[in-house]
C-alpha cells in the first residue's frame, strides 16, 4: 500500500502473504518471500530487503526518524537471509546470508554483519556489532 508519496518496489516472483502489509518506501527484491501477518512499514526511512530472503509469520520491520550516532536509520536486509518467526527489527542492518532465529529484537543502529547466526529469543541492544560468521544468542546477546 501507499503512504503518502511513498510506494512499495516488490521483486519478481516474490511471495507476498495476502494479509501481509507491506507500506511506504519498502524494496522487495527477487523471489523475496513475506509470510502471513508481518507487517513492513518504511514510514520514516526506508526498508530495502535483498534477493531470495524468508521473512516468517508475524515479522515487525520498521524505522526510526534518525540515530544518535548519525548512522543511517533505515532498515537493510541482505540477500540470502532467513527472518524467523515473531521477529521485531527496528532501524537495523542484517548482511547477507544471516539467520535470525525466531522471537528476536534487532535494536535501532545494529549490525549484524555477513553469515552470522542470532539465537531464537534473543535482543540485540542498539548499536551493538555482531562480527560475520559468528553464533549470538541470549538477552542481550553474548558469543
């Protein structure tokens, strides 16, 4: 759906669920798959979403104004990418290749960088970098 002037890009051959919503400046890219009740909302800043990514049921994905650091406070997620269930991402980076396990928090100006794995139920605090390729878990998340 439309908000405002802002309207969603969605991928070729990409799944959508139909009560999936998808609104404002949101980039799906190809064969990108959103399950039912998830809700992506690029309100604020934008979401830009990479190539064959799963994002699960009941998926919350959005933005703040801006961050304290002055790092950009969209959301981008890499290609590749596994989004457990009853996710929440708030203005967070996820590389590409990454599995975030279901129930988890990904805070505003997080970072988790190429191939790395966040445990099911974690929360990963507000600025914090999680290193490529490595497994973190927990609340807040530890190696």
């Amino acid at each position: 759906m439309n908000l405002y002037s802002l309207s969603p890009e969605l991928g070729y051959d990409g799944f959508m669920a139909p009560n999936t919503i998808i609104a404002g400046e949101v980039e799906l890219g190809q064969r990108t798959v959103v399950f039912y009740n998830s809700v992506l909302r690029g309100d604020l800043q934008s979401i830009v979403v990479g190539d064959d990514t799963i994002i699960n049921d009941n998926c919350m994905i959005s933005t703040c104004g801006s961050l304290v650091n002055g790092q950009p406070s969209s959301v981008s997620i890499g290609s590749n990418c596994y989004i457990g269930s009853h996710t929440v991402i708030y203005s967070a980076k996820i590389d590409n290749n990454c599995y975030i396990g279901p129930n988890s928090i990904i805070l505003e100006g997080a970072i988790i960088e190429e191939g790395s794995i966040i445990g099911p139920n974690s929360v990963v605090p507000p600025g914090r970098v999680i290193p490529a390729h490595q497994l973190w878990g927990g609340n807040p998340v530890q190696y």
